[in-house]
C-alpha cells in the first residue's frame, strides 16, 4: 500500500454508512459521523481519508435491485398465496431500508490508519 508507506502506518479501509450529526434520526445500528471518529480514536486510530458514495449512484443500483426483487415477490405471491403477506412484508422492508440508504445514511468508504504514537501489541 503506498498510501501506508506513506503516512507511516499500517491502514484498514471500512465500507460502511452513519447518519450525520445534524439528523435527528435514531436508528439502533447507526451512529453520527461524530460518534464514529470517537470510536476510530478510541480505538487509536484516525481517520485519514473518506469517499462519500455519491447519492445517484446508491438511488440508481436501488432502483435496478428492487425492481427484480418487487418483480420476483410478485411472481411468488402468485405461486404461493398462502404467502402473499410474508412477500409484501418483504418489499415493505426493502422499500424503507432503500429510504434509509438515499435520503438518511452517508454512504461511504474510509481509510482507517494506526496513529503513529500508538503501540498496538497485545
């Protein structure tokens, strides 16, 4: 890693989402931005570098994946009737959690690095 070498330390990189500070949504596994640079810290750690997901892009890859998945509920929901609730439920969730991702969550990758001045043997 070049970037490592670089900053002189060893790097991890995290793919993840947090809501920002300014929402006053409350989820029980999301946390503010804020909230997320104090656990890298704590854990002796920084933050050195972030790629926010464009919001197009999360809304676009959304739009194709649920569409399949509201085709295919639709396709079970005729085999099996019995079912129909289970499979509604289904793209419910999926529709808010698809709200969640394009209009609450910050989408992004992080580059996490060791801090310099920490020691990490145990």
């Amino acid at each position: 890693m070049q970037l490592a070498a670089a900053l002189g330390c060893r790097c991890r990189g995290i793919d993840d989402g947090y809501l920002t500070d300014e929402d006053a949504y409350f989820h029980n596994s999301l946390a503010g931005k804020s909230a997320v640079i104090e656990q890298i810290c704590k854990a002796g750690m920084e933050l050195a570098d972030e790629y926010i997901i464009n919001v197009n892009q999360i809304r676009a890859s959304n739009a194709a994946i649920f569409s399949a998945v509201k085709k295919r509920c639709a396709e079970l929901i005729q085999k099996h009737p019995a079912e129909s609730l289970l499979f509604e439920n289904f793209v419910k969730k999926q529709t808010e959690e698809n709200d969640l991702l394009e209009n609450r969550i910050v989408s992004s990758a992080m580059l996490i690095a060791g801090t310099r001045n920490t020691s990490n043997s145990t």
